[in-house]
C-alpha cells in the first residue's frame, strides 16, 4: 500500500497542543492527574438510583472476540479438572477437597482495555518526551502500569452518537467531531463539563457480534473521532482525563482528509497524555440511560497492573 501521499504525523501535527513537562519530567499518567479527590467526589454526587453496569466484553467468547485486525483472540485452557482427579493425577488436598483450574493466553489489548502513554507515537519520542528507545524489551516509561497503580474514578458522560443520528451503528468510517458531541449532549439534556470523562458510544462493538468475520474486518475502517485543530483545542480546554468508547481504536481509523491513520493517539494520547480506553460493552449502559434520561454517572477502572506493560484489559464499573 502506497503512502506516498500521506503526511507525517510530526509534520501534520507540529503546531498541535502538548502537555509534556505539566505534571513534571516523571510524569507518567497525564491527564488522569485532573482526576483529583474533588473529581471522585463530584461523580459520586451523580450516584442516583444504585444501578450498576460492567462494561467489559467477554474474554473468549464462543461468538468471537472483537480485536483489532493482526492480534489473536484470547485462548483458554483447562489445566486441572474433574478428569484429572477421575485418572488419579489430582492434588492430594487432606480433607478430599477437588478443584478446576485454568490459563488464558491473550495480548493484554485485546479485550476491553486501556492504553498505556507510551503505547503509540510518532517520530522519536513518547508521552512527556521520553525517547521512543525507552519502549524496547518493554516500556521504561509511560506503561500501563502507573495508569492501573492509580486507578481511574470520576464523573463520566456518556454520548450516544449512534442514538443521536437515529441509528443502530455509525457506518465503517464515519466521523463526527466535537461539534457532534456537544449537539448531541444538548439533545440528550445533559453538559459535558471540564474534567469529566467522556464516552462515546458508535453501535460498533455491539455490532461485532452479528456480523460475519469477513464483514466486519473487512477494509477495517471504524467509525469515530476525526481529527481537527479545534477538537483538540477542545479537548485541551476542557482538560478531558480519559477518553472511552464502544470501538478498537477510539478515532476513525484513517483520517478522510490526510489518509493518516491513528492520528488521535499521536495528538489526544502521546501529545496532551489523554488515556484511551477502547472496547467497551455501552449498548446496555445507554439503553437504561435512555429510558431514565440520566447519561452522567460514576465511573471506575483499575486495569490489570502489569509491569512495563503496553496496555492492560479492564472491567469497568459504573454506578447510576
């Protein structure tokens, strides 16, 4: 595939806003430093009614697991069963006691996730100017693990886009701006305010599980985000910590208008420190907020810590 005409994102992105050297040069979780005790406050505040949703999909579920194109669905094994105590090969627990038990063989990012800062970039550094180098044999820098070792809790915003254009899913590579998101936010009556963590729900990974294979992942082109000067102007203003939705890579796959792909998690990710987890199971979650007009709620993840670690699956919890 010819990229000829595809600009660098260094060059694309020269003038773009950054936060390195904000919260100092150690810094390792960006913007989730915006998510102080008064923000964890603040979403408690929005608890209402005591409903709790998950967010995470399955992990090695018999109808597939949606993962972006290239990465192995998880695989699970049972090492210990009924069988092996049946054949004699059990533990010999005192008292007779009998267990299962198994291993899962997946890549951390593909499930219901977060990145890690240093996860992606462009030209030769990562999140708060640490020298890409840093990322060989594991990341030095900017892992998952000082994003899970602080844990993510706040007041979230969820914004149905899918809902807002009166559909079941965006289509493959459909876009929408900032612009989109605070015009829907207004019809589902609710504000996006500074510091609260937003998610955007496309239909896309709801969609997954009724769509054959070679559909789906066919030209692989999600839906989402696409990028412009004034969206992260946007974002930067509104000091966004977190950045969810219900799709593999949290922006359109490849920008419509510079053909560059992954732009968001170079500008959002690498330059301003946003954490993009991606994934998420939100049918169900904006379902109910449809039917009870609240789409704010308390929002909270502890990704798995896993030691310079690229990325790591999550559950998320909210709580209405």
């Amino acid at each position: 595939m010819s990229h000829e005409n595809v600009p660098l994102l260094t060059e694309l992105l020269k003038n773009a806003p950054q936060n390195w050297g904000k919260w100092g040069p150690d810094d390792e979780v960006g913007c989730l430093n915006y998510l102080t005790s008064d923000e964890v406050l603040r979403g408690i505040k929005s608890v209402r009614s005591g409903k709790v949703f998950t967010l995470g999909v399955t992990i090695g579920n018999p109808e597939g697991d949606p993962i972006w194109p290239g990465r192995r669905t998880a695989q699970r094994f049972n090492i210990r069963d009924r069988g092996d105590f049946l054949a004699g090969n059990g533990i010999d627990y005192p008292g007779g006691g009998q267990d299962a038990d198994d291993i899962i063989i997946m890549a951390p990012q593909g499930s219901t996730q977060y990145d890690a800062l240093g996860h992606f970039w462009a030209g030769d550094q990562i999140w708060n100017g640490y020298p890409a180098e840093f990322t060989a044999g594991g990341l030095k820098k900017a892992s998952v693990f000082p994003l899970a070792d602080k844990g993510i809790v706040g007041h979230a915003v969820l914004i149905d886009m899918a809902r807002f254009r009166g559909k079941e899913v965006l289509g493959r590579g459909e876009t929408f701006s900032h612009k989109d998101l605070l015009a829907a936010a207004e019809k589902q009556g609710v504000t996006i305010q500074k510091r609260d963590i937003l998610m955007i729900r496309t239909g896309w990974i709801g969609s997954y599980y009724n769509t054959p294979d070679e559909i789906f992942y066919k030209d692989f082109l999600e839906p989402g985000l696409t990028y412009t000067p004034e969206l992260l102007e946007w974002f930067q203003e509104m000091e966004i910590p977190n950045l969810s939705t219900d799709t593999i890579a949290n922006e359109v796959t490849i920008d419509p208008v510079s053909g560059a792909a992954l732009t968001l998690h170079v500008a959002l990710m690498r330059n301003l420190g946003i954490t993009l987890s991606e994934i998420l199971a939100l049918d169900k979650l904006a379902a109910d907020c449809a039917a009870d007009g609240q789409w704010d709620f308390l929002y909270t993840a502890g990704p798995l810590k896993i030691w310079n670690g690229t990325g790591a699956p999550v559950n998320p919890v909210v709580i209405k």
